[in-house]
C-alpha cells in the first residue's frame, strides 16, 4: 500500500512537472519582444528582449548612471570632476572602469590607455579639429600620457601631474552594455540583445528562436558610415562583442591619411595594417578594451595576446603588403562564422 501510494505521488509530480514545463514553453513563445532605440554616450542604441513590459524608462536610468560616471561631456560627471582635480566621490561604476582599464592597459603594455586623450584631441578626432602637430607638441603632450602616471588609492585619483586627464570612451560604451544586460538579468529576462554604437551583448535567443546573429562590417575608407556591407556573421550567443576600426574615422591632410586611434607610446597615429578588430568576450568592457589595443599593437601584437588570453576571440581584417583586404581569426573564433 505505501509502495503504490509512493508510486501515485511520483506520477502527479511528473505531470505536474510536465504541465508547468508547457506552460512557461507556451508562455515564453507567446511572450513578446520589446524593441527600444534611442541616443546615448553620441551614439545610438538599439536593445531588443522578450518581456511583457517595456522597461525603456528603467534602461534609460541605468544608461545615465553610466554617463553620470565616466561622459567627459558631462560637466557634472565623476570622470569631469576627476579631470578638474575636484574633491569626488568616486562611485562603483568609475571605480570599476578604471580598475579594468588599468589591468588591460599592463597586459597590453600600455597600447590601451584611458590618459590618452590629450593626444587624440591634438590630432584633431577630440574636441579640436585637424592640424598636425608639432614634435615639440607630440613630446609635451606625450609627458601628460601614461597609464602608470595614475592611480586608485584609498578612493581617490592621484596624478603624478595635475593636468593628465581621463577619457574612457574606449572602454566606457562597452561597459554601458554590460549595465544594461545586467539589469535585464535582475529582472529575469534570459532573451536579449543590447547593442550600444555597434558593441553589443546577446543572451539565450531572437524572435525567431534562433541565435543571435551580428555582422561584421566591410571594412571601406567611408568617413559618412553610410557604407553597411557585411565582412561576415558570427554567432555571439550569451557572448559579448566590439569592434574597432580605422577605416571610418580618420581625416586627409596634405595628402596623407591619418586614422582616429593614436599609439600612447609614441604620440603618433598607428600605421599598422589591422583595418578592423573585433573581439569576443564574456564583458563588452573587456571586448571594447582589447578591440582598442589590437588597432594600436597591430596583428602580430595582437596575436601574441591572444595567446595569453584564450578566453578572448578575435576576428581581425588586415591589409596584406599588396593592399588587399585579407582575414585572421582565432581558431576559437571558427565555430561562431555563419558566413564567410
């Protein structure tokens, strides 16, 4: 008798298990998708996931949170206030861009680095248009640049000058997506996809309950960004992903091409042959990072840190010595190309 009445108790339990396993299958199929888009960090974002509710206004707060800590166009930010060396209090989000920028800048030797911006702006991608500098301008400037000539003690900014600056807009769209897709997650939604200024995050699956599918841009000299054909597709499911490229941003002058991202080292903008890195990580911040580092190290130094670092991928579109657009991508980046 107790065996029998065991055995009808294991049965409920099993239908029981099954009806509630239907019903959350049926309700996450009839569950819609919510699309948002917007402007934010001089960008646009798109962000697509499956929930009953549009959770827009509640994104929008985290996004500024975000800008609030590390937009150097935002007079009241943290990050604006660290560079007029006020008295600040640094909150996580600062602390925790800076503390990764610093980390990735000792693993890269210095080709990423948030110190860098004085010099980017002299060569007129910042907030002052081109002219080419001086090597009296490059040396003085290059003074001010160091990632080792800051740090984090005892919660606040020291500088080995007072006039070295912060910019962490190699770093901080990234580290917006992460914010966004970690809110997603504290409210339970599994299926997402944020994307930020083409850096993006994906988690479980798309409207059509297939994987998430990103593409890779061409790379093509077009400054207007009006150019959206497609290098390749890579599967970044539950993945993070960013991208970086020269072959956008950069301005004629005298007759010779000057790309956006500029070599901390020396002071100059890089001449190497990576025309577009794109990195896949498990954090869009650290995805964003190294896409930077691998446009200033070029694709021998990027290769060597991927070796170092096998939880990173990496799909890299170069120019070989006759001038034709060629591909590398690490071996771990093979099973994510959908299309070549």
């Amino acid at each position: 008798m107790v065996k029998k009445k065991k055995i009808l108790w294991q049965v409920v339990f099993l239908l029981l298990l099954i009806v509630g396993t239907v019903l959350i299958i049926r309700q996450q199929r009839t569950m819609p998708y919510q699309h948002n888009e917007g402007f934010v960090f001089g960008t646009v974002y798109h962000i697509t996931y499956q929930s009953k509710k549009d959770l827009q206004p509640a994104i929008v707060a985290e996004m500024q949170k975000v800008d609030d800590a590390l937009s150097a166009f935002n007079k009241q930010s943290v990050i604006s206030k660290v560079n007029r060396n006020e008295a600040v209090q640094l909150n996580d989000m600062f602390t925790d861009v800076f503390t990764l920028a610093q980390t990735i800048s000792q693993e890269t030797h210095g080709a990423f680095d948030i110190t860098v911006a004085p010099l980017v702006n002299e060569w007129g991608f910042g907030f002052k248009q081109g002219v080419e500098p001086t090597r009296h301008v490059v040396d003085s400037l290059r003074a001010l640049v160091g990632y080792e000539k800051v740090k984090l003690m005892k919660g606040r900014i020291v500088k080995a000058d007072p006039r070295i600056m912060l910019d962490c807009s190699a770093i901080a769209k990234g580290y917006g997506v992460d914010v966004v897709a970690r809110y997603l997650r504290s409210q339970g939604i599994q299926n997402f996809m944020v994307e930020i200024g083409g850096e993006v995050v994906t988690s479980g699956i798309n409207e059509q309950r297939m994987p998430w599918k990103i593409g890779v841009t061409k790379p093509t000299d077009d400054s207007t960004q009006t150019n959206r054909e497609l290098q390749t597709v890579l599967n970044v499911t539950d993945k993070a992903m960013a991208t970086s490229g020269n072959y956008r941003n950069f301005y004629y002058k005298g007759g010779k091409k000057y790309a956006h991202t500029v070599d901390p080292k020396t002071g100059y903008p890089v001449q190497h042959n990576i025309l577009s890195a794109t990195v896949i990580a498990n954090h869009c911040a650290e995805a964003d990072a190294y896409a930077t580092s691998f446009m200033v190290m070029g694709l021998d130094g990027a290769k060597k840190i991927l070796e170092k670092h096998p939880e990173l991928m990496a799909y890299l579109i170069y120019a070989d010595e006759k001038g034709n657009n060629q591909v590398w991508f690490s071996p771990s980046m093979e099973g994510k190309i959908l299309d070549n």
